[in-house]
C-alpha cells in the first residue's frame, strides 16, 4: 500500500457520506484513498472530504466524478498520480454534479466556496 492509498477498499456508497444522512446536496465527490470514504468537495456547503481528512488524518483523496482519474494530497497539498482503486470508481453517470438530483436548491451557485 501507497503512503495512504490502499487500493483495495471499495468506496462508502456513491453520494457524500454526511449529505446523505443530513439530507443535504453536493457540487462534487471525492473519495478517501485509504478508507474508501465518499465526501463532498470543497466548492461544496459542507466540505465533507477536507473534513474527513481533518478527523481521520488519512491524507490521499481521488476525485470520484465520472471520467476523472485524480488523486489530491492534503499534506502536501499537490496532486499526484496513484494506483487503480476497487470499482466503483465515480458516482454513476446518470447522477448529476450538483447533486444527488432533488436535493439541489435553485439558487445552488449562491451557496457554493
């Protein structure tokens, strides 16, 4: 295992661990690439991933959009390449960023960092 990656854990679910349960939306998805955790971004109201990050110390997140292959670290705070990680690797296509779909107010572009 990478410093911080372990590529073998599936990821929490396809949707913001903490959204999900409080019933609140996101701009995009970012997956902890050590537990598997599914967070919110930080253009997001709740900046769940950074969050995740703070709490757990686990350094390495992957973007868990369609078609993105990215991995962030927060120590370092660069961008980096890291290995192919369990499927899924991204929410599903058909849900939209922001998302999920009926959850996102209108005026979302208001409430966005």
């Amino acid at each position: 295992m990478t410093d911080g990656i372990d590529p073998t854990v599936p990821p929490s679910g396809t949707g913001c661990v903490e959204c999900d349960a409080a019933g609140g939306w996101w701009v995009h998805l970012r997956r902890c690439a050590q537990c598997g955790h599914v967070g919110c971004c930080d253009s997001s109201p709740s900046q769940h991933a950074t969050a995740h990050f703070r709490e757990s110390g686990h350094p390495v997140m992957a973007s868990f959009e369609p078609g993105e292959d990215w991995f962030w670290d927060f120590e370092r705070e660069v961008g980096l390449l890291g290995p192919a990680l369990t499927p899924p690797t991204s929410h599903p296509e058909d849900q939209p960023a922001p998302g999920p779909q009926g959850r996102v107010p209108a005026d979302w572009q208001d409430h966005v960092h």
